[in-house]
C-alpha cells in the first residue's frame, strides 16, 4: 500500500511538473502555425542533408522547449514538409541546445565547465550524425505513423504550391481555354473549376491564407486542445510506467554499478531513460551523481536522457512506427556510449 | 422504423466527446489550482516551479473554457474537424487517460516520503553525503542555527570532520535506522528535492544516542540538540551528533528542503 502511495506520488509530481511544459510546447506549436508560414519555412530549409541536420539541430535555440514539448513541434514541421533530417535534428536536439537548459546546466555543474560545453556539443553531433543517417529514407511512409504517411502523401505543401503556381502561370501565358485543359471538372457554377485545382485549395492548411482572425484563433484552440489530448495522454502512459518501475525496480542494482568506465555509462544510460526526467531539469538530478558517478556517466545522461526515454517514447509513437523509434533509440545510444567511454577512459 | 441503437448511441457519443477533452482539460487546471491552494504542491515539486504551475493551471482552465464556450455556441451544428487529424487511440482515449489520472489525483493525497524510500537508496551514500548543491551553502549561519541541510552542504564543502569538533547543533529531521548502524546510533534524514519528487532523495547524519535507538522508531521526526563529534562508522571517519536531547516533533508542514 506503501509502495502505491510512493507510486501515485511519483506518477503525480512527474505530470504536475510536465504539465506547464507540454501546454508550452502545445501552445507554442499552435501559435507557430498562426504566426509562421510554415510552407514558407520549409521551403527555406536546406535540402542538403547535412545542412538540414545541423539547422534542425540548432533551431531549438529559437524555442525553449523541453522535451515533452519538442515532440508536436516536430510532427507540426514534418507534416508541413519540412525535410526529414531538419525534423529528426530537431526532435533530437532541441531539448538539449536551447537556453533554459543550457543555463540551467551551467548552474548545476558551474565547477566543471566542461560538462555543460561537452552536452552542448555531443547532443549537437550526435542530432547530426542521426539525422543525417534518416535523411537516407527519402520515402517516409514505411517509419511515420500510417495517419502521418497519408496526410503527406496527399498534402505536400511546398512541392504542391510551387507546381499549382507555375501551372497557372502557364495556364495565363497560354490563355487556353481552361476545359480544354485535362483533368475533371465542376460545371454549373458560371465558370468552370478544375477538380485538382479545388482539391488543392481545400487541402492546403488554412492558416496563411487571409482568413478571418476569428476564424483563425479558433483552429489554433482546436489544435491546442486537441494535441493536449493525444500528447496528454501518451504523457500519462509514460509517467505511469517511469512511476512504476521507479518504485518496483531495486534502485541499489542501478546504483551498484556506479565506479566502472564501462559499467557506469551504461548504468547512467539505463537510469536516463528510466526516469523520463525533464530535460530542464536533468541536470540537477545528474548533480545528486555527481559523487558517486564517473564524469563521463553523467554526461550519457546529460546527452541521451533528453534524446530517448521511457516518458518520451508514448509521444514519439504520436509520429514514428516502432521501428523508427528503435532506431531513435539505438543510434543515440550508442554514439553516446562510444563517445563518453572514449571521454573517461583518455581524458577524464 | 426503429432506429439502430448503436449508431445513435455513437452519435451520442461523437456528440459528448469534446465535452471529454473540456472535462480533462479543466480538470487538471482545477487540481493543478488545488494543489496550490491546498498546500501540497511543494511535496511535489520544487517551489521554484510553482510559478510555472500556476500559469500552466490557468491556461489549461482558459483552454477548457473557451473550448466550452464555442461547443455551446455551435451546438447542433456539426463541428470542423480538424484537418490533421491523428491518433493512434480510438478517439476518446487520450482525454479519458487524462481525466483517470485527474481523478486519481483528486483521490490519493500525495505522500511524504519516508525511512523506507531512503532505504531503497544505497546507505554508504547517505553517509557520505556529498550530493548536495553546494554554492547553496551559508557558512556565515551560526552552528546552532543550521539546519540539517545546511550541515550536509558544509561538510560537502569542507570534508574534514574534525574541524566541527564540538560546534553546538540543534537540527530537526526523520528517523532511519539503516542496518549498518548498531543499537546506539540513527540516522537523523530530511529528503532534498531539487526538482520533482521523483529526484527526492535523502541527506542525513548520524546521531549518537544516549540510550538505544529502540526508543525511536523510523520515521519520527526529532529535533536533535547536541554537540558535534567524529565516530567511526561502516569502517569510514564520519561526522556524528552526540545528541543531549531529543525532543519528539510532529511532522514539520514543509517536511522537504530544497
């Protein structure tokens, strides 16, 4: 009964101090649709891969969010046809390489500077390397969620613009009369419409388009609500379980292994994705290992907790199948581990 | 003709699932607000968060009122519904979850840790206690005003027990026996929470006893005067408190420092 009210403890204090995290990223996200042409901004976005990674990497210092909240910002950049390494640079990236938790780090490691530059830069390699690695998979329907890999196939916003607009350029310059184009056609409205050209107007995303501000604050309270809903929940499944085997696994196994080169890092992996802790907050956490830790263990943490864990798993399935998941998983693990051991066997 | 009891009883349905998100939404607003306002908001989180909380309160209870407001504005008529629209739940689901834990919340008062949660940790490193912020340390404090916490931070600093030989100590905290320490000797702990309670984790110090720890079981709280002094104890030098007198207190309202 103890360990209940332990558990129910943990899975609460987990949710409240999310709570305002993911409100902050679902808000943010919405109102990124409101204030910014996302076509616009996928347009912009190399197609380089390599560009495309280190820019997903690096666009989190724009958004202070954690990552509870990182995650329907990547599905909104995705599903607006932002190039797939920008949108995995910044699903990986973006809790780490942002203000709050960069200063945040600095406060709790201000004696040893090298652990908050050493984060910045492994959480920066490691999002490239990842991303680059995705940008591979030019078809993403076998990785995304099948919801995902429909909405892109039908709306490819920034392919679709550019050709809808050089076809009725074409279609000025040529001044053919439009049935005699191919294609079908609505008839009976005074003049005739071409289906795919309706089919376009109705499917691009509403919001750039001059419609009424009414109109527009309301489809950003559908989004808000709706993506509290779906990210909410996935939210309570992960606490529940980082709740659950917080209280039910022997922490002293975990802890056991604490001296090792080898031992610690993967321990310190492990406890990273266990505890699903917040990525502005990690660090602090980290610091209570400090003593206990080697330096290299603490920076796995500090590197993988905020790319992958038990918590952010539930919201990932909002856009990756699991294979795609495992690899977000695999990919950082071990580029973490083989860095961190290479940092405590030679340098530390 | 009679009518399908199923289709009507899922367009009862579609019509009462936006009401769904309402509830949750406004639900975890309400005991976002009831937390705060009920005190135990800090056995939660670290104070320095509540600012956060209340806002995130707030907006969720905006979110859920306006939602409110346009369902009934446009009742009857069929609702927009969004474009991208994904889920990997059968609609309801992720709002259902949310409104469950809300409720469980309601229900389960959330619980102060105590001796047999430290115990889960490793008592060599309670002993050690080396795992406390230490630029957050005063050492201007007079002895006999720091706090249990304090001396933690101290001795993080400056390991060396010797040197607080005989300083006067009055600190008040929780009973730990863990199995290491024998019949003359507890464990005298407070949980330090740096950012929610599932980082909560125990510092503490020996307390050499006049009599047998016998008399204290886990989890009373105590405030412990005494003097300073070095034992030997798990085979490691270790700062003790030779206790005068202990007094039994109840549970302090803010049981966690942070």
């Amino acid at each position: 009964m103890n360990q209940f009210h332990n558990g129910m403890t943990l899975f609460l204090s987990l949710l409240v101090e999310a709570m305002p995290f993911l409100l902050l990223g679902v808000l943010f996200s919405s109102l990124l649709l409101f204030f910014v042409d996302e076509r616009k901004l996928a347009e912009k976005m190399p197609k380089n891969p390599l560009m495309g990674a280190l820019i997903g990497s690096t666009i989190g210092f724009l958004f202070p969010v954690c990552e509870c909240g990182n995650v329907p910002v990547a599905r909104r950049l995705l599903m607006q046809g932002v190039p797939a390494p920008v949108a995995i640079g910044f699903l990986l990236a973006a809790p780490t390489i942002n203000p709050i938790v960069i200063w945040a780090t600095w406060t709790a490691f201000r004696d040893q500077p090298e652990i908050v530059i050493l984060r910045v830069v492994f959480s920066l390699l490691i999002a490239t390397i990842v991303a680059v690695v995705f940008s591979f998979q030019k078809d993403l329907t076998p990785i995304v969620q099948p919801a995902i890999a429909r909405y892109l196939k039908f709306h490819r916003p920034a392919e679709h613009k550019h050709r809808f607009q050089s076809y009725q350029k074409k279609q000025q310059q040529a001044d053919t009369p439009s049935l005699l184009q191919s294609g079908t056609y609505f008839l009976g409205t005074g003049q005739a419409m071409r289906l795919e050209t309706a089919a376009t107007a109705v499917a691009s995303p509403a919001f750039s388009d001059g419609k009424p501000l009414g109109a527009k604050l309301r489809l950003v309270l559908e989004n808000t609500v709706q993506e509290l809903r779906e990210l909410g929940g996935m939210l309570t499944l992960g606490s529940a379980v980082a709740a659950a085997i917080q209280v039910l696994a022997p922490r002293e196994l975990i802890l056991s292994l604490g001296a090792g080169p080898i031992t610690s890092v993967t321990a310190m992996l492990v406890l990273a994705a266990v505890v699903s802790i917040c990525s502005t907050v990690d660090s602090f956490f980290a610091l209570s290992f400090a003593s206990t830790f080697t330096s290299g263990s603490l920076l796995a943490f500090l590197v993988f907790g905020p790319m992958f864990d038990l918590k952010s798993i539930g919201l990932m399935l909002a856009i990756f199948k699991p294979r795609a998941i495992f690899y977000l998983f695999a990919l950082p693990a071990l580029l973490t581990f083989l860095l961190t051991l290479v940092l405590n066997l030679y340098f530390f | 003709m009679p009518s399908n009891p199923n289709r009507r009883s899922s367009q009862i349905g579609k019509k009462l699932l936006p009401w769904l998100d309402v509830l949750a939404i406004g639900a975890w607003g309400i005991l976002l607000l009831k937390y705060w306002l009920t005190n135990k908001l800090n056995l939660l989180i670290n104070p320095n968060y509540f600012g956060l909380v209340i806002a995130a309160a707030t907006g969720l209870l905006v979110v859920s009122t306006f939602k409110a407001k346009e369902l009934l504005q446009h009742r009857g008529r069929e609702m927009v519904t969004n474009i991208q629209h994904l889920s990997l739940f059968p609609p309801g689901w992720g709002s259902a979850l949310l409104l469950t834990a809300a409720i469980f919340g309601f229900l389960v008062t959330p619980q102060v840790f105590a001796s047999e949660k430290a115990l889960q940790r490793d008592v060599s490193e309670l002993l050690g206690a080396t795992r406390v912020k230490p630029q957050a340390f005063r050492a201007s404090v007079p002895p006999e005003e720091r706090s249990l916490v304090d001396w933690v931070r101290m001795l993080n600093v400056y390991p060396e027990p010797d040197r607080y030989q005989g300083s006067k100590v009055k600190v008040q905290g929780f009973v730990i026996h863990p199995p290491e320490l024998g019949k003359e000797h507890l464990l005298l702990a407070r949980f330090v929470i740096t950012c929610c309670a599932a980082d909560a984790y125990p510092v503490g110090l020996p307390v050499k006893l006049p009599e047998t720890s016998e008399q204290y079981p886990p989890d009373t709280w105590l405030e412990v005067e005494g003097q300073m002094t070095t034992e030997i104890i798990a085979g490691k030098r270790q700062l003790t408190i030779a206790a005068k007198s202990l007094r039994k207190i109840p549970q302090p309202k803010n049981p966690y420092s942070y």
